[in-house]
C-alpha cells in the first residue's frame, strides 16, 4: 500500500510539478479533439511496440521511449529521477534482453489531456524455463508529439527457493 501511495504523490508531482492545486480527476479528457478513447488507444499501441521492442532487444528503440528530461523509475524499494542519458547509457551497456516477454491485464487511464496512467502485469522470461511476474505502472507523457515515460514502476514478486 506505501508504494501505491509513494507512486500516486510521484505522478501527482509528474503532473503538475509540485505546484499547489487539486489533483486532475480520474479519467480526466484528453487535450481538444482527441477523446480519452483515442489517448488509451495511441497508450495501447506504445505499449504493444515497447514489448517488441523488449522481445527483440531494441536497445535504442526502448531508450527512446523514455520523456526527454528523465524518468522517475520506482519499485523494489527504490525510487529515482534518472536522466535520459543514464537510462540510454543502461539500455545499451548493461541490460539484457529477456528470454520471453508478454504483458497482462494493462489498463489505461487518461489523467490529463497529454498524460496516461498504465498499469497491470508483465511476465518476463529469465529463461525458457523461468519467468517472474511482476507488476507495472506507468506514467505516460507526450512530449515533442510523442507519448514517452516520465514515471515507471517495476515490482516482481519474490522468487520462491529452489527446492531442495
């Protein structure tokens, strides 16, 4: 629950820069003549390339997925305002891509009229025989035309021992 409360004061600071004012309401519109539909439709078609992008190790393709001034990367304990270059520097020296990917149950919603909030579950293959599952939420900006990531959150469940 800390984390769930720890994720919604840093998309509340995402959205709105630490400015005093009411949050936006849940499924807030999208900005003029694009409807919230559109917006969770265009969020939909960013994650589905993300996670071919993840699958086929795109590496400079996912860095770029990600908001131009950094990204807020929470989860496991952490929390982080990690510049664009750093995350590039990442992608590219020290990930891996994994063995499967697949994303589950993801759900979209508008928080403003550039921003989509996105969470639910993602499986990742560690080998052809072990996958975690852990969960997700996104904050999705657009910036320069495009929606990028200013705020991820990646928590996987506990893997079990091996048994004895």
């Amino acid at each position: 629950m800390h984390t769930v409360r720890h994720a919604a004061a840093v998309l509340a600071l995402a959205l709105f820069g630490g400015a005093s004012c009411t949050p936006a309401a849940t499924g807030a519109a999208p900005r003029p003549g694009v409807s919230s539909t559109a917006l969770a439709a265009e969020a939909q078609a960013f994650m589905d390339a993300y996670a071919a992008d993840l699958r086929s190790g795109a590496r400079e393709s996912i860095a770029n997925r990600y908001d131009p001034r950094g990204a807020w990367l929470v989860g496991d304990g952490r929390k982080a305002l990690q510049p664009v270059d750093s995350i590039r520097a990442r992608y590219v020296s020290q990930w891996r891509p994994p063995a499967s990917f697949e994303w589950q149950d993801l759900s979209y919603e508008a928080a403003g009229p550039d921003a989509v909030v996105v969470t639910g579950l993602f499986l990742w293959g560690v080998s052809a025989e072990r996958r975690l599952t852990c969960s997700y939420t996104a904050l999705l900006l657009r910036r320069e035309g495009h929606l990028r990531i200013r705020l991820e959150d990646e928590s996987c469940a506990p893997t079990p021992p091996p048994a004895p």
